[in-house]
C-alpha cells in the first residue's frame, strides 16, 4: 500500500524542527528519524499523519562525542555507527553488544539510537540496554531543552515520557569502571529478529563482591523495565559463589502479576517468564565470567 498524502519538512536545526512541530501541532504531526518503524505503518494504514517532519538534516542530532567519561550519541546516529565504534566496546559494551543485536546489517545502516528509543517498541532492544546502562537521555521541546534519567522515560507501550512537539536530542552513556561489565543476551524471533525475551546487565564490582546491578528486560512487558528484585539479590553478592545466577534469576518475575507478561502468535506468557528467568540467568553468568577471566 502507499501512505496518505502527507506535507513534508526537512528543517536543519534543532530549534526549526520544534517550530515546525509546533506551528502543525492543529494537526496529526509526526518527526521521523531512520523511518524504520513510521514508514511501515504509515504505508499499511495504521499511521496517517497530516505532516512528516524530517530529522535526518539535523546536524546537531548526529554524532558521537566523549568527555569526562560519558560517551554522548546523538539521535539520529545509526546503529551500524554506534556498534561499529570500537571504543564504545570498551567504555560500555553493553550499549555496543544490543545496538550489534538490532535486525540485519540494512536495517541498522538506516536505523538510528533516538528513533528507537523513542519509539518504546517493547521487543527492541535498545530500551533495556538503557536502562542497564544507567543512560541520560537530552530532549528539547517548545519550553527548551530538558534532561531525563532513563528509569522515568518508558511509561508503556510505544509511550514515553517525552511530551508533544518535545524530540529526543541525544543520550549520555556512563563509561563502565575496570571491574564492571555489561551483557545483553536475547531470544529472537526467527522471522523478524525483535526480541521475544530480551535481557540487559550491568554488573559493578570490586573484583571480587557485585557492588551494584542494574538489569532490565525488554519483550517480556509492554515496555522495557528494570527487575529490582534481582539487582538486589546481585547486591554484594561473591563472584565466585556459583550459585547467584540461578538464584537471582529466580526472582525475575517476581512481584509480576500475569497479565503484565506480553502474550501473542510468538509465545504464551508462561512461557516468556520461563524465557526470562533463563536469559537472565544467562546474562549475569556472562557477565560474571567477563568480570573474572
């Protein structure tokens, strides 16, 4: 199908692009990043909006910068850039590993960081990487610039915090210390490569005891979200006791009711929580081995 007519404006600063959702803002009004997940829908008919405008020439949306041990990746930033940045491999691999993870190498050549994560797709699998990663996100809207940690910006499916005429400008990722490390570990559909289960870690650590955890899932609920009552049972535990995973891994649907678990055409929701206690299992063992070897 082709979409509905629609008005186009591809404005290059920052500030033009809110003035151009603003002064449409009468109207069905959408930005678009890499168009992976809006052009879909807009050509099968889910999405007719009256305006489209473009971010793509936005050259301040573009980009990775480091100072003070945060990397900084702008929005409209690909994929494909941000995995195949070798230093990001080494300052939080974590964010490097789930970008590496999204579709094939087309869909992350047009792809980009702020459109996914915008977007709160619960099967990507950005989402829960950043909020492993403990990420920054930068917006900017009709009342100016803003900043939002990460565990208040997804509120539900394809929802977030991020307010109309307001884009997301950038994301700030902590550099991770010598002892810490970050995995992130999915089941992927086998036709589309989103994430049936997904799961994100961050372990930080004196070399021997977990100081601290932040472990998120993404395709398990209708938004990515953090699993508290594993990072507390990570707290202080030994690296070296071989039974923390499994234990930790354990509580993940813990506090969850049944119908918070997703269930369609790829899996029930017994069988997602069975999947989640697995990945999550899977993740911290990974991790817990980069820590130690």
């Amino acid at each position: 199908m082709y979409p509905e007519e629609f008005e186009y404006y591809d404005p290059e600063t920052i500030e033009d692009a809110i003035e151009t959702l603003e002064t449409h803002s009468d109207r069905e009004v959408t930005p678009i990043a890499g168009g992976h997940s809006l052009l879909p829908t807009m050509k099968s008919g889910l999405a007719s909006p009256d305006v489209v405008v473009d971010l793509a020439f936005i050259d301040d949306l573009h980009g990775i910068s480091r100072d003070d041990g945060v990397t900084t990746i702008g929005a409209m930033t690909e994929y494909a850039r941000v995995a195949g940045d070798e230093q990001l491999w080494g300052e939080n691999r974590l964010v490097a590993e789930s970008t590496a993870a999204i579709g094939d190498i087309q869909v992350r050549n047009v792809g980009t960081v702020g459109g996914n994560l915008a977007h709160s797709d619960p099967a990507a699998d950005l989402p829960a990487a950043a909020l492993a990663a403990d990420v920054t996100v930068h917006a900017h809207g009709p009342d100016g610039p803003r900043t939002i940690p990460i565990d208040d910006f997804f509120v539900a499916m394809f929802t977030t915090v991020l307010e109309d005429g307001e884009l997301l400008t950038s994301v700030d990722v902590p550099h991770l210390g010598d002892d810490d490390t970050g995995v992130y570990l999915k089941k992927a559909s086998p036709s589309s490569g989103y994430a049936i289960v997904g799961v994100a870690a961050v372990l930080e650590t004196d070399g021997e005891t977990i100081t601290n955890a932040r472990v998120a899932a993404n395709g398990a609920f209708g938004h990515a979200m953090r699993l508290s009552p594993v990072e507390e049972r990570l707290a202080d535990a030994p690296l070296s006791r071989r039974e923390v995973p499994a234990e930790a891994a354990s509580l993940a649907t813990d506090g969850v009711d049944a119908y918070q678990l997703m269930e369609d055409e790829q899996a029930s929701a017994d069988f997602r929580a069975h999947l989640l206690e697995v990945y999550v299992e899977r993740a911290i063992e990974d991790a817990i081995d980069r820590v130690t070897d």
